[in-house]
C-alpha cells in the first residue's frame, strides 16, 4: 500500500499569495522525501475547488515537485466542506473563526480518510508548516506499531473544547464503555504535522462510531472543537500509549501561524546564543512605513523572529530601520533575518551603520549577496569579535542606499 504527504491548503486569486505553500513543498522536497522515501509516497494537496489548473502549475514548477490537486468538493466522496454540516457559532469568544476553518477542523479528524482511503500512511503537513528536519516516521511506525505521530503535545484553550468533556461521557456510555475520569488539561498532539497509520484507524469500528458521533453533535461547527483535542481525547480514552509517539522531538518544524519553532529553536551560529541581544526590547523607527501593511519597528527587535516581516517600509528613496540601545555599547555581533515568505532580493545593497548621537554614522557593512532568515541556514551574521576595535554604536541603522522598500524579520545585536 502506498503512503500519502498531504496538506489542505487555500485558494488565492493572487499567485504571490502561494509563497508560504511554496515554502513548504521546497522544505517537503530537501527535508521529508528523502526521510520519507520517494518510491512509494503520493503528494497530495487537498483544496476547497478554488485553485485553477494555471496556479497548481506555477506551484509545482516553483516548489520542484508534481503535487496532485484534489478538489474535496468535486472529488468522491466529495465529504469535505459539506455546506450542508454548517451551523451557526454558539460560543461567542470563537466567533472570529470563520466556516472554513471548522471545516477544516472537520476534515483533518473525519473527512480526509474518505480521500485516502487506499493508503496506508498519512503526513498532514500544513500551508503554514516548513519542515525542517524529519526522522523515516513511516518505517519507523511500522517497525513499532506506532499508529500516530506528532512532534509534540499541546493544551487545548478551554473556550474551544465546551461541551468535549459530556461528550466523551455519553459516547462511552452508548458505547457501555466504563465512565472514564476526565484530564487535568485535554490536550492534544500538535496536528499542524501529524502522521497517522490510515489502515489501523479504519479497521478500528469504535474510531469510525467516535468520527462520525463527531459529526452527527455538529460541535465542530457551533463550538469550534478542532481536530487536535478530538485525537487527543481519543488516542488518550482508546489508543495505548506504547502504539503512540506524540513527542518525537526529532520532528522539527517552523509553524507559521503560531510564530513558532517547534524542536528547533537556535537556527544559526551557535555561538550566538553565548552573547547577550542587547537589542530585545528597545525602541525602533523607520523613515516611512507601507501604507495598509501591519508593520512595526520595534517587533524587529522583540526577540521573537516570525519567518515574515517586522516592519516594512514604503517605497521611498533610502528607507531606513534604526534602533535606540539607549547606551553605548561595543558591539561584538550583529544577526539581521531577512523575511522569509517573497521579495528576499530587496535587502541587498543594505547597509548597517552606527551612530553615537544620531548625527554622524559610520557604516559597518554593506550587504551584497541576498541572505536568508530564520528557516534558511544564511542568515546575515556579522561577527566582530576579532576586531580590535568593535564598532561603538549606542544607535544602529539599517539603511537602502537606493528607492525601495525595505522589511526585516529580526535585528539581534549582541555585545
Ligand atoms: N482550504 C482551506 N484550508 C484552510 C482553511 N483554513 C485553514 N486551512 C488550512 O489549514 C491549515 C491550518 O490552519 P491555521 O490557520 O494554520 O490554523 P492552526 O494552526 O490549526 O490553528 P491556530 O491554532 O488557530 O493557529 C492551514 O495551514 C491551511 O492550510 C480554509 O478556510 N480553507
Ligand atoms: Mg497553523
């Protein structure tokens, strides 16, 4: 039986909108094929109908691999996010969370085994999920018997499990299971990058009964019950946890839409980390910004790189990024991330200057070649160390030499 690298992804009516898809299926190409082996894998993209035959071509030929497209709706059983299974919110606090994302939630417990129904084994790796190091799951699962795998175990927020915990209990009790005692926190496995053993779940007559009571209380719908508390309230009551690997740490990914490095924080020079960023929480600037872009300075200095920009710039002659150290320090490293999703280019040319009073700035570096960010093994490091004089700087600029925009992930400056 084959094995499936899947993902549920959206349709946008701009083609630049697909960089972060496009990251991931690079990221599926250099770090999961070869863990995962190539011969006897299908890359499956799941989506809602919304992507054309031209963006699926500009997708694959971007990320160098041949994903095929299914279409939910249009593809059998066409289960998928069914119009008819939408029912209005009931918990005000997850009223921001749109009918996509409950189908979504929907689809990653229940539906997606109605398209996979031929396969053995399932990765989900979603849009917004970069792997960036990945042990052969499938080998080894099979080798132990391990029939679910994630890279670690979160807890769920109580507004969006209401009603789970009642649930579970009538279950069991039609099922004339003995009542079970409810967690300290329901949790889950972190299922943005899940790999479950298809075939063991679907010979499992108690999972398909606890799916499809899933659907029939329409929770997922008016509460916004996800798919990561429902495989965490089911591999706990109903999977032993010998057949289960939630916290393999060998699994590490980037996950976008947490801002998070999931068993892999600490990209770059390692000697970094000995140093101090003396730029964390001070005051940032920047000469114009992009109209009707999200951007602010000072997140490039929060300590918290995203893998997407901090601030951006208009597109004015010289667009400057200055930080306030408040002191004057010798600085003995600088590590500058670019944006990680489009338009890295831009930051060539930039220059890193210093200044002791904001009048007179001494350039440190130009940048010539393109560098990376917090995914990329490139990003830009200066290391002064060596130095026998380390530049002084109580400000630092970042500054174009030209018109253009200019929009950074991170600025760290050790000392
Ligand atoms: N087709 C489609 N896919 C969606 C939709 N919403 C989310 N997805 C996909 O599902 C994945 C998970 O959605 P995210 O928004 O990252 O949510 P999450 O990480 O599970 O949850 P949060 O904890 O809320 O961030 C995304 O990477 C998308 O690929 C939708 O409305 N339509
Ligand atoms: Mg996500």
């Amino acid at each position: 039986m084959r094995n499936a690298i899947t993902g549920l992804v959206r349709g946008y009516a701009d083609p630049g909108s697909y960089e972060a898809l496009i990251r991931r299926n690079q990221h599926i190409r250099l770090h999961v094929l070869p863990a995962l082996g190539t011969a006897d894998t299908d890359l499956i993209l799941f989506h809602e109908g919304n992507i054309p035959e031209s963006h699926q071509q500009y997708i694959n030929a971007r990320s160098g691999l041949a994903c095929q497209f299914v279409d939910v709706r249009r593809t059998a059983p066409g289960t998928g996010f069914d119009p008819a299974r939408e029912v209005p919110n009931q918990v005000p606090e997850m009223g921001g969370f749109r009918s996509g994302y409950r189908h979504m939630c929907h689809f990653w417990f229940v539906d997606f085994f109605d398209y996979l129904k031929d396969y053995r084994y399932a990765a989900r790796i979603d849009e917004d999920c970069a792997v960036m190091a990945l042990p052969d799951v499938f080998t080894q699962m099979q080798a132990h018997g391990w029939v679910f795998a994630s890279g670690g175990v979160i807890p769920e927020t109580d507004t969006a499990i209401i009603g789970l915990a009642e649930f579970v209990h009538f279950f069991r009790a039609r099922q004339r299971h003995p009542r079970a005692p409810a967690p300290a926190v329901v949790d889950g496995p972190m299922t943005n990058l899940m790999f479950v053993d298809l075939a063991h779940f679907r010979a499992d007559a108690n999972f398909t009964a606890f799916q499809r009571a899933v659907t029939d209380s329409g929770m997922v719908y008016t509460h916004r019950w996800g798919d990561l508390p429902l495989w965490g309230e089911y591999l706990r009551l109903y999977v032993s946890p010998e057949r289960l690997r939630l916290d393999w740490t060998d699994i590490r990914y980037y996950h976008g839409s947490h801002r998070q490095m999931v068993n892999a924080a600490g990209s770059g020079a390692e000697w970094l980390q000995s140093l101090r960023n003396i730029a964390v929480g001070k005051q940032a600037r920047c000469n114009s910004n992009y109209p009707g872009h999200p951007s602010n300075p000072s997140a490039a200095v929060n300590g918290n790189p995203s893998g997407l920009f901090a601030f951006h710039t208009d597109n004015t002659p010289e667009p400057t990024w200055e930080v306030d150290l408040e002191a004057v320090h010798a600085l003995k490293a600088v590590r500058i991330l670019n944006r990680g999703d489009a338009c890295k280019e831009r930051a060539v040319g930039l220059v890193v200057e210093v200044s002791a009073d904001r009048r007179s700035y001494a350039p440190i570096h130009t940048q010539t070649t393109p560098f990376g960010g917090l995914l990329d093994p490139d990003a830009l490091v200066l290391d002064f160390r060596a130095l026998a004089s380390q530049p002084a700087a109580r400000y630092l600029r970042l500054r174009l030499p030209r018109s253009d925009y200019l929009h950074l992930d991170q600025v760290e400056i050790y000392a």
